[in-house]
C-alpha cells in the first residue's frame, strides 16, 4: 500500500490516504508514457507550414545553355535551388503528423503517470479547496504555504470558475477535471495536488475499469 499525504489549505498535514497502486496498474510503464508524450506533441503540431520547391516557383523549364563548351559551371533550369530565386532544395510540404492512440492505452498512460507521482512523493491531496470569489493572491498564498514553487498540475472534480480564474494568472499553474487528466498533462508537470472529491473520482473510475 502506497501512502498519499492529505493537506488543508493552510498547508498543514492532517491525514494519509492508504492507496493500493493496484488500483492505478500497480508499475510504471515507462514506454508507455514514452509513446503517450511523443503522441500527444504529434498531435499539437499543426503541420501547416509550406514552401515553395522548383516545381512551385516561376520560370522556365528550358536548360539555360548547353552542359559543355561554355566556360560555365553546369547549370539545369533557372528554377533550380542554387540559382537567386529558384526554389527551396527540400522544401516542405503540408502534412498530418497525428498518431493513434487507443483509448485503453491513454488509460493505462493515465494510469502510469499519477502512480508515477505518488512513488516519486509528488502527489498531494488537498482538502478544503473552496473560493467565494476569484482571489489570486489568495490561491497563490495557497500554494506558497504548500511549498509549490514549480510546474504543478491542480485537479479538480467537478469545473469551479472561482478556481479556474484564481489561477490562469499565475504562472506554472494548470487546472484540470478528473474527467480531462491525460498523462502528457501529469509527467510535464512537477507537482500535481488533487482534491479530495477528485481522488475519490480516479480511483473509482479505475476500480470500475477493472471491472
């Protein structure tokens, strides 16, 4: 059994969850998540960019003059790369760099990644999490009195707008759903604090995926 550390929102300690790291695939894939990061960076290139090769740019096809007899260096059409205004030797072209990654294998990344963090003493759990207003200075302090000073990952259970405003300021600081938690959002991230309510979510989603 794995222990996970529960705090309030004033930083102190005040219980420790038993968490079975069979409920989250019970070893870290490392190849897994691997191929999860390189998959999820493929898929956000856009992949738009285009020049212009010698069969897109204008001019003639004709030879400029003859290969021999001329003094010259050997020269093809105007178009040609290495004459000014030819076009670009390999030039790109639009493309599709997605990858497929099925959904029982974003899963099992998923699953990698939070076990990945709670081995590694980089999970916490957060009791209390509550705004009545949009505060940053307030969620900052928050995070300050937990000695989050890095990237960190805040999961939460349901969508809370109080929080999300709270925190699009401040910098290193991303705020997700249960239901939204991808592995790429996990492993670029040092610290990850979860909420009660959302810990109880993953690990009954997983219990139910068991199943």
């Amino acid at each position: 059994m794995l222990e996970v550390p529960v705090y309030n929102t004033e930083g102190k300690k005040i219980d420790t969850w038993k968490v079975d790291e069979a409920v989250f695939g019970g070893e870290v894939n490392v190849h897994l998540l691997k191929q999860a990061v390189v998959t999820y960076h493929a898929n956000r290139r856009q992949g738009t960019v285009a020049t212009k090769n010698r069969s897109r740019v204008e001019g003639s096809t004709r030879k400029l003059y003859r290969q021999k007899g001329t003094g010259n260096a050997r020269r093809g059409a105007i178009r040609t790369n290495v004459m000014r205004g030819g076009g670009n030797a390999f030039g790109k072209l639009p493309r599709d760099f997605r990858k497929t990654f099925p959904r029982q294998m974003r899963k099992a990344a998923l699953n990698s990644a939070i076990l990945s963090k709670i081995l590694g003493s980089d999970l916490m759990v957060l009791d209390g999490l509550k705004l009545d207003a949009p505060k940053t200075k307030e969620m900052a302090g928050i995070l300050e009195k937990l000695d989050v000073r890095r990237t960190c990952l805040l999961t939460l259970s349901d969508r809370d707008s109080n929080i999300y405003l709270s925190s699009r300021n401040i910098p290193d600081l991303t705020v997700r759903i249960a239901g939204e938690l991808n592995a790429f959002d996990v492993v670029t991230r040092q610290k990850m604090l979860v909420t009660a309510e959302a810990m109880k979510s993953l690990m009954a989603q997983d219990k139910e995926a068991g199943k």
